[in-house]
C-alpha cells in the first residue's frame, strides 16, 4: 500500500492524471485475481493482490475527477472479458483459469498507462511506481511455493510495475539531461 500514498497525493496535486479506464479495470481484475489467486493456493503471497483492490479502487475514485482518458473499445474489450473469466471459473471450476484470463486482461488494461509512461512521463508519480515495484520485489521472496498457479502473479505483477518505472525513469531522466 505504500505506493499507494504518494501516487494519491500527486493525484489530488494535480501532478499525476490517472487514465480512468486503466484503474477502473485494475480495480475489477483485482477483485477477480485475488479470489482466483486464493483459491489456486496462495497464502503467503495473497498480501499483494488484496493491495492491488483497495488501492486501484480508491485511485479510479479519484481519476473520476482528477484523470484522463475514456472509455475505448479495448477498455470495453477488458470489461467484457472480466465477465469471460468469471463464466468460465464457475463452469470449468478452476481459479487457475480465471487467474490466466484475468492477468491477461490486466495487462491489457495496463496498455494505456504503459503508452502514456513512455510519451508523457511526466504525468505520472516516479516515485509511487518505484514503491510498486520494490513492493512486487518483495513478494516475489514470499513465495513458498514455486507452481505456476502461484508464481505467475508475482512475476507477471512486477514485470509490469517495473517496466513502467523504468519508463517513467528514462523519460524523465532524459528531461533533467536536457535542462
């Protein structure tokens, strides 16, 4: 959650706009991940996912005011496949399922905010998606048990957090270089 506070806190500044649709399906994807995450096993690790529904929850809250963006047919896309992956975990019965679809979703909806890291680093808090990341580093060291059904969150989760840091570093590291 420690990242959490500071992205907020540039939110309500001004200095960081949220696209909506992003946070809004990490909001709904979250909720799906953890249950599916849960029930595939984890339990040392459940800690990240729980974090990753309240805190998308309360920043597409305040992306409702303070964000960008809207609602394009990619983001509808997401959606719609949030609700696949909940058809498809009641009929096969299977979390490990749902996860998969669910974290393919995810990324799908982390598109817009991975786009909008690499051509206006600026709008985006350095140090929260820093936070994100070492907190996804961490995590990974909790896993107790190395099958796929477990793993393949973590990993996927700081793949992501990361990359989008390392986004936001570059491009505004190469903005204090030009000054």
């Amino acid at each position: 959650m420690g990242g959490f506070i500071p992205y907020w806190w540039a939110i309500w500044r001004g200095h960081t706009r949220p696209n909506r649709a992003t946070w809004w399906i990490w909001s709904l994807v979250g909720v799906v991940i953890a249950l599916s995450y849960r029930a595939a096993g984890a339990e040392a690790t459940i800690w990240v996912p729980i974090t990753y529904i309240i805190g998308p929850v309360v920043t597409s809250l305040l992306a409702i005011k303070f964000g960008e963006g809207g609602w394009t047919k990619l983001d509808r896309i997401c959606l719609v496949g949030v609700g696949i992956g909940l058809i498809l975990w009641g009929l096969y019965r299977s979390p490990s399922i749902a996860l998969g679809i669910n974290i393919g979703i995810d990324f799908l909806g982390a598109l817009p905010t991975i786009r909008k890291s690499f051509r206006r680093p600026d709008d985006e808090n350095l140090l929260a998606w820093l936070l994100f990341s070492v907190a996804n580093a961490l995590n990974l060291l909790a896993i107790d048990r190395w099958m796929w059904q477990i793993v393949i969150y973590p990993i996927y989760i700081f793949l992501v957090t990361s990359t989008i840091f390392l986004l936001l570093w570059r491009g505004q590291r190469n903005r204090y270089r030009s000054i």
